[in-house]
C-alpha cells in the first residue's frame, strides 16, 4: 500500500522469527504534501502501515493489522532530515494472529516502537 510511494525496500534480512528491513522514504510522497504543508513529518498511522507491510514480507504472506498496541512515537521522522530508516521486527507468537514487536530506528536513535496484532 504505502510501498514504492511513501518508502522502499533496501534490504530485509534475518530468519527464525526476528528481521531487520531497511528502509528509504521517498520525500516526493503526495503524503508529506499533505502532513504538514512547509514541515513533513512521517505520520504515525503510515509508520504502523510500514511495519505491517515490512512484517507481511518477512512472514511471505499478506497480513493486515488486527490491533496496535504499546505504541511510542519518541522521535518525529522529517523526510527532510532522515531518509534512511531501519525496522526490527520480531514475531513473538507465530499463531494466527501473530504479535510483532516493532522497533524503528534512524542508526542508533529510537524513533519508534510498536507491537502489533497481525492476522492473515
């Protein structure tokens, strides 16, 4: 949904229930136009959207978010400032639904962390 428009797959590695994706956002987005005029940030419903899309990748099956939880937005993503973002994801229940855990980082900066209830 938000892929290839709002970011895009650098790399995702990592097997047996943990994986780091990194990611590029794509300033040009027709979102930042639109959040916030003058000051983009990355909003937060479109960084919870990344994760399920990140976490439906790694798992190789399409999965949709059944409840997010725990959710700590503690650094703001500015396209114009960070363009290079990494998602740890884990899977700690592989069930259906399975429970991520969710962290974002820009290098060592926490920007974000999430857990997410993920159906298929």
């Amino acid at each position: 949904m938000l892929r290839n428009d709002l970011y895009r797959l650098i790399a995702l590695t990592g097997s047996e229930g943990t994986w780091q994706a990194d990611i590029e956002l794509c300033p040009g987005s027709a979102i930042y136009a639109a959040h916030f005029k003058g000051m983009p940030v990355t909003p937060g419903a479109c960084l919870v959207q990344m994760a399920c899309e990140l976490a439906s990748e790694a798992a190789g099956e399409k999965l949709e978010v059944r409840e997010a939880s725990d959710i700590r937005f503690l650094t703001p993503i500015l396209p114009d400032h960070t363009t290079r973002l990494s998602f740890r994801l884990e899977r700690t229940n592989p069930g259906t639904p399975a429970t991520w855990l969710v962290q974002i980082l820009d290098g060592e900066t926490l920007c974000a962390r999430m857990k997410l209830t993920l159906t298929d």
